[in-house]
C-alpha cells in the first residue's frame, strides 16, 4: 500500500530524475578526466597503470562521494510524509486503530522507502557496466560502495521517519531530518579542540567517518554495526513516539 501510494506521486519520480540526472552528469565528466588523465599518462611516461590510476579511483569513489551527497539532499524529501501527511488529513487515527502493531507500521513505511532507494541507485549500476566497455572496473570495491550508499540511505531514513512523525508539517520534518543529519556528519570536525577520550567518541559517531571507508571500497564490519545501530535507534524512537499517538487518541 504505501509502495503504491510512492510511485502515484509525481515527486519521487521528479525526484529520481534529478538524482539520476545529476548523477549521470557526475559520471560523465569524472570518466572524460579518468580517459584524459590516463592517456597522457601512458603517451608521456609510457608508464603502467598503477592502482592509483584506475576506474576505481578516479571515477567511483570520487562518483559515490557526489552520490551520497545527493541521498543527504534528496531522501529527507522522500520520508517528510511519511507520518506528517497521515497527521495533517487525518488519517493517522485510522491506521492506530487498524489490527496492526507500531513495528509493522513502521517497517512498512521503511520498507516502502528503501524500495524506492534501491532501485534509485541500482540504476546507476549502469556507469560501472558502460565503463567495462572500455577499461578494467574492480567489482568488489565497487559493492563495498554500494552498500555504503545504501546503509546511509537507510540511516537518513530512518531519521526522516522518525522526523515525521513528530510533526504534521511537512517542511519542519525535513528540516529536522536536514538538521540531525548534518550535525553527525560533520561532528568530527569539533576533534581536535575537545580531550582524547571524547575526540574518539565524536569520530565514532561521525557519519562521515564510516561512511568514507565504504565508499573507498574497504567493508569493515565496524562500520556495518555503526549504521545498523544508527537506524535502529532513531526506529525505535519512532516506535515510542507512536506509542505516544495512540495513548494521545
């Protein structure tokens, strides 16, 4: 149901086209350099490619760090309904009262969400399939960045959600969601003019920090837990602030 009530709004399809424009955009000016760089490189110095000079490196990485940006600007306009519209018609009273529990509600909604995430950046699975076409692509690194992506896709939606259903405005729900976000990605910079211990404790909870090092192509299991913990834990807030809703109606 809430997958359909999705794709019957012409925003997440306005949406997606300005995300697979921009991206598009983004992929073809970083492979034009990569193509340019990579033939002067080998006329000049006839030198052998090195790791360093690679599609990897020079055109994913840098291609998944625009990407994630994006999903920091797009999904907070995916998720701002979610609850608020419900709360702003009406209809919230009716989906309490339906035979279904707070989890099933929410998951619903997340999993409605993140549908719409994945095939959003499963499209762009094309660039790496195009770019085998003319060079050698390393696939394992590149699923370590997808699925960086994608835990942080899931992440900023479970903040927006969570957003959502705190306020029936709309726009104060993106905001919020903007805020939160905004504030754990750029944490780390507070480092170096705080203690040690607490230094630490801010890079570990710096989104930015977890997310690079999947981006980069490196799957550490450390980083996999900081996001899982992360969209737990604002669901569950969610949870709570339902289970407020309905001692409210």
């Amino acid at each position: 149901m809430e997958l359909q009530i999705y794709f019957a709004s012409p925003i997440i399809y306005i949406l997606a086209t300005v995300f697979l424009c921009i991206c598009g955009y983004m992929y073809w000016d970083l492979f034009t350099n990569f193509s340019e760089y990579s033939f002067r490189a080998i006329n000049l110095d006839k030198m052998t490619m090195n790791e360093n000079i690679s599609a990897n490196t020079l055109v994913f990485t840098p291609l998944f760090s625009y990407m994630g940006f994006f999903l920091l600007l797009i999904i907070p306009l995916m998720t701002m309904r979610l609850f608020s519209e419900e709360k702003k018609i009406g209809t919230i009273e009716l989906l309490l009262t339906y035979p279904t529990t707070n989890i099933e509600i929410v998951s619903g909604k997340l999993l409605a969400s993140s549908t719409v995430l994945l095939i959003m950046i499963g499209t762009t699975f094309l660039y790496p399939l195009m770019t085998c076409i003319y060079g050698a692509v390393k696939f394992g690194p590149l699923m370590a960045g997808y699925l960086g992506l994608f835990l942080l896709g899931i992440a900023i939606m479970s903040v927006g959600i969570f957003s959502s259903s705190l306020t029936e405005n709309q726009i104060v729900a993106s905001i919020i969601t903007y805020g939160v976000i905004v504030i754990l990605s750029t944490i780390q910079w507070a480092k170096a003019s705080v203690p040690k211990v607490v230094s630490q404790t801010l890079g570990y909870m710096s989104i930015s920090t977890h997310l690079n090092t999947l981006l980069k192509g490196v799957i550490d299991t450390r980083d996999i837990v900081y996001f899982m913990l992360f969209s737990f834990f604002f669901l569950w807030l969610t949870l709570k602030s339902l289970e407020s809703e309905r001692w409210r109606k």
